[in-house]
C-alpha cells in the first residue's frame, strides 16, 4: 500500500507537458556555441598574425640602427671647416656629449615612461587603439622613443594597425639588445630637427651655433619641442609657433625635473 501511493506522486498529472533544462535547449548552446567558434577562430587567426609579425621582425638587422648618413667636412689649407657635403646633414656624437638636460627634456616631452618600458608602454596602446578605433584609421600613434627609433631607421611607414603591431616588435628587438642609454644616443643622433638638420649635434650647431653639449636648459627643451613636428615648429618656418613650443616645453621641463 505504501509503495502504491509513493508511485502515485510520482506519475504526472495529465495534460503535464515536460520541459527539460534551461541549459539544454537550443536557442541557448546553439547561439554560445557558434561564438565559441567565431572566437576562437579570431584568436587563431590573431596568433598567427602576431606570430608572422615576430618573425618578421627578427630579419632586420639592428647593425643598421648605427648606420647613419653624416656630413663630410671640407677643410682649407688652413685646417679650417670650408664646407660640408651631405644627403643628411648630421654629425654623430656619443652619449657623454649629449647635455644631460637635453635628455632630460626628449624623456619629458616624448616619451615620460621611457624608463619603465620594454620599448612599448601598454597604457598608451590601448588609449591611441581606443581613438583610432573610434576615428576608423590610425590617427594616434602612441610611439615611444625606441618606437620612433625603430620607425626612422627601417623606414616603418605607413598609418595601419599591422604596421604598428611590427613596430612594437621590433621595438622590442631594440629593447633586448641595447640598454636605455645607448637607445638614447642612437635616437637623439638620428632624429630629425627640422631645416635640414639631423641628430643633436647638427640641430645645436645650425639653429644655436655652438656644439650640443654647450646648449642652455631652455635650448634643449627647444630642441626637444621640435620633434613632434620639426618642420612646422622649426624657427625658420614658422618663428610664433617655434616660441609658443619652446615656452611650453622649457616649463614642462622645469616641473617634471
């Protein structure tokens, strides 16, 4: 009698229709299922674009980052400077001989996390990734020093998210094989000043006429202001615009020396 009522609950009523679990219906795991797929697609094909990207990457040769053009000087027979001849007019010139504020000031004004970085810093990527994202183009770059240093000596052009992605490896390539202050010499000796004139030495000389190791706090910070866009800022384009640049980045110096 006991084992006839237990097996009376457990029959359903009639007209009971049943309904399995939420998790096994279908407009549930199809829909998760089909963008596990699409995901992990993604991230196969993401892999092997970074992966391709890393290998190219390490097939350039960093020999080639102490490679620059430099002026051959002409002298008299007096031994005096007659003229130059150049396709860039720069003058190369070891770290001990760049003025410690000049440095002081590129860090400050180009790339303040240069210290703390292995030739990228992540927090700028994903904020320039974020407005590029937004604009539909890369109109923010976000390069660090060794990332400027990678894309001036391989000729990285070119405004695409792959292009970038291969600087930041190469830039790393940079990081692994120099230390900071070597990466600061070849930069600040490569980089472009404007009016022709290439590297620290050649910029100190043509707009200040003394060597660079000779230049003030505020000649450096000048200097330093030129590169984001030396051609524009240079003060002999554009003499307003040049002093607006040297006023700002002579003051942002100050404070963050």
């Amino acid at each position: 009698m006991r084992n006839s009522s237990t097996n009376q609950y457990l029959i359903p009523p009639p007209g009971y229709r049943f309904r399995p679990p939420w998790y096994t219906r279908p407009e549930f795991y199809v829909p998760i299922t089909v963008a596990a797929f699409v995901i992990g697609g993604l991230a196969i094909l993401i892999s092997m674009n970074l992966a391709d990207l890393k290998n190219q990457a390490a097939t350039f040769d960093l020999a080639k980052l102490e490679q620059m053009e430099s002026a051959s000087v002409i002298l008299d027979r007096n031994n005096k400077i007659f003229g130059q001849i150049y396709v860039e007019n720069r003058e190369t010139i070891p770290y001990e001989q760049l003025p410690r504020d000049l440095v002081n000031a590129v860090v400050a004004v180009e790339d303040a996390k240069f210290y703390q970085h292995h030739g990228y810093a992540l927090s700028g990527i994903l904020r320039a990734t974020l407005k590029n994202l937004v604009a539909g183009h890369v109109r923010q770059g976000a390069s660090t020093i060794t990332q400027q240093l990678a894309r001036n000596s391989f000729a990285l052009k070119g405004k695409t998210f792959r292009r970038k992605l291969l600087e930041i490896f190469v830039a790393r390539r940079i990081e692994d094989n120099f230390n900071k202050q070597k990466i600061l010499e070849l930069y600040l000796n490569r980089i472009y000043f404007g009016g022709g004139l290439y590297g620290a030495e050649a910029a100190a000389r043509g707009y200040f006429g003394k060597r660079a190791r000779d230049l003030s706090l505020s000649e450096c910070a000048t200097l330093a202001g030129l590169i984001k866009s030396p051609n524009r800022l240079s003060p002999w384009t554009d003499k307003a615009a040049f002093g607006d640049r040297k006023s700002a980045e002579c003051t942002g110096t100050k404070l963050r020396g």
